[in-house]
C-alpha cells in the first residue's frame, strides 16, 4: 500500500505494509533493497540513503505492481 500525505510532495511506503505483504526489506548502510521472497526472492526495488530517508528507486514499475495485486488479493 502506498500511503498519501497531501502536505507533502512524495509518497510514503510503509515497511510493515510491505513484510505483511510478503516482501523482503533489508537494510545496510548505503540503503535498503525490496525482494518479493514468494516468487524467487527477486528484486523489485532498491532505496538509497539521503540522510536520515531511504527513497526508493521510482524507475522499478514492479513494486507498484506487485503491491497493487497483493492488496488485491490477486498474488
């Protein structure tokens, strides 16, 4: 699930959202990477460290997809 907060101009994925849904997070000191572990264990998106955020790359068009069909039921 990708959550809006209309006082800011990016959205914000929820880590916990993304476990629950069957994705891998982890986490080193450059960044994070995202893996879909049901299918593969494949990579879908990778974040990079800006500070104190971690922004996701926006270019990976699988996270959107596999979020939107697990929040649907369909994987």
């Amino acid at each position: 699930m990708f959550l809006y907060v209309p006082s800011i101009t990016k959205n914000l994925q929820s880590v916990g959202q993304m476990v629950e849904h069957g994705l891998q997070v982890r986490f080193n000191e450059q960044g994070c990477f995202v893996k879909d572990i049901k299918h593969g264990c494949r990579l879908i998106a990778k974040g990079k460290k800006e500070g104190m955020l971690l922004k996701l790359e926006v270019g990976l068009p699988e996270l959107s997809l596999v979020m939107f069909l697990k929040s649907h039921g369909v994987v």
